[in-house]
C-alpha cells in the first residue's frame, strides 16, 4: 500500500503514512520529514490518476491483506523445502557428510 499511497500523494493530501520513517527511506517526503524541511517540501505532480487509483486500490488492497501474504509465505517455504529435498536426493553422499 506504500507505493500506491506514496504516488497519490500530494501537498494538499500527503499519504506516507505506510512509508519507511527513516532518513534513508526511498520516500522523499519522509526524508523532509526526518531532516525537518518539510514545510519546504513539495510533492511532484500526482503520478497515479485520480481515476485509476479507483480502479486498482482494490486490488492493492487485496494483495495486502495477511491472508494472502502469510499462504504465500507458507507457499515459498515449502518449495524451497522441496527443492532442498530434491537436490538431496541427487547427491544422497553429499547429505550424509553435511
């Protein structure tokens, strides 16, 4: 939600709220913020549509929630887990010295 909220952004709306609050963030408003030049900070023109961002913060939504993120993860696990399974296997010698 970062990148869709961080290129909607504007002076009159700022939306970094889910920006990294660091001096190094890739997000130019929070650098400004944690170097206090904010007052001096101004946003680029919108980069994402109003009328767009209609259509795909659905989406950004749904690929955000924990749900999908924590399957996914469990996904990732296990085929790596796999993969280390099979490469085992070719080298069944290998795995018994580890």
């Amino acid at each position: 939600m970062a990148t869709l909220d961080h290129y909607c952004s504007t002076d009159e709306l700022p939306r970094h709220d889910n920006c990294p609050e660091v001096a190094e963030s890739w997000c130019e408003w929070r650098k400004a913020e944690t170097t206090n030049t904010l007052a001096a900070f101004k946003h680029p023109p919108r980069l994402i549509d109003e009328h767009v961002e209609k259509h795909i913060r659905p989406v950004y939504e749904d690929l955000s929630k924990d749900e999908l993120i924590t399957s996914m993860a469990y996904l990732a696990v296990k085929s790596l887990q796999r993969l280390a399974d099979e490469e085992q296997s070719k080298f069944p010698v290998a795995a018994h010295i580890a």
